[in-house]
C-alpha cells in the first residue's frame, strides 16, 4: 500500500476514519502528487475546514496529502485525526 498518489488512484471512494465516505476522486495531478476530490454534499463544515476545503460549493477540492492515512486498491482512508 503505497502513500503517494498517482493517477491509478482516480476514481477511488476516500473514506474518514469511521468509514464514511467523503468524496471521491476525480482528478490527480502526478506532478504535484496530488488528488482533487469531488465531496458528498452531506460532509460537515468542520471536516471541510480541517482539509482546508473552503464553504463554498466547489466542485473539486485538493487533498492534502498529510490527510492521508492509508491508500488501499478501492479507497484512501483519512488518518483518524480528520
């Protein structure tokens, strides 16, 4: 299970720590190693604050990749402090 985000990442469901799934991948820049996810609208003010994802109804917001907890084959989980 690798850390770093690649474009075989696209497309995969990331999920918090309890296992609810927040958005899904829907871009990845490789040369940045990072992944642009579009969120559920049902995700709370609190968790969008604490991935730095503004208030606003984008619909893509990066992920930081110190986020990141584990990245699995269908999903990246979210360390348990987001």
């Amino acid at each position: 299970m690798s850390q770093e985000i690649g474009t075989e990442d696209g497309g995969k469901r990331v999920i918090d720590s309890n296992g609810d799934e927040i958005g899904v991948v829907i871009d990845v820049n490789d040369e940045e190693g990072t992944a642009y996810v579009e969120p559920n609208q049902e995700i709370g003010g609190e968790l969008k604050s604490r991935l730095g994802w503004g208030p606003d109804a984008q619909s893509e917001y990066p992920l930081r990749n110190d986020a990141i907890g584990e990245i699995t084959d269908e999903e990246i989980r979210l360390r348990d402090e987001y």
